[in-house]
C-alpha cells in the first residue's frame, strides 16, 4: 500500500504529521494521540480491540476534541491491518 498517510490506520484519528506511505509511517515509531500504540510496533488489531474495550482512552487526552465520538473516525481506519 503506497499512498499518503494522514491518519491513525488503528483508529482511524487525523494526525497532524502526514506519512508519505504507509511503510514510513510503520518505521516512524510515533505514537498516536488518540489510541496509542506505536506504529510498527504495537500496531496491530488486538490492540486496537483491547482499546475499545478499555473504553477508548485517550493516550494524549489534551488534545481530545469536544464531544468526540469514535463513530466519526472508523472510516479512516485501515482494515485489514498490517497491510500486505
Ligand atoms: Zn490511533
């Protein structure tokens, strides 16, 4: 997958940083505001379904928006995850 990268793949959160590929954002190592796992790393949909479960904590809650829900977001997220 070779396209521009703006968002969280995980949760599917905007990120301000843009990944000219998927592959850069994987070696990036960031972390995501919203979820929190660390692109490469822990990345993966267990996490992903282990922060839901959690009841979707914010790693970075200052930057959380007003009434943010995670309905607004799942269309960014890319599945299935990591991409072939
Ligand atoms: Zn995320």
């Amino acid at each position: 997958m070779n396209v521009s990268i703006n968002h969280c793949p995980i949760c599917g959160f905007k990120t301000d940083e843009s990944h000219a590929s998927v592959f850069e954002l994987r070696c990036s190592y960031d972390i995501c505001d919203c979820c929190g796992c660390e692109y490469g790393y822990d990345d993966d949909l267990k996490f992903y379904d282990d922060w839901v479960k959690g009841g979707c904590v914010w790693f970075e809650a200052k930057v959380k928006p007003q009434g943010w829900s995670l309905d607004y977001q799942v269309k960014n997220q890319i599945r299935p995850w990591p991409p072939k």
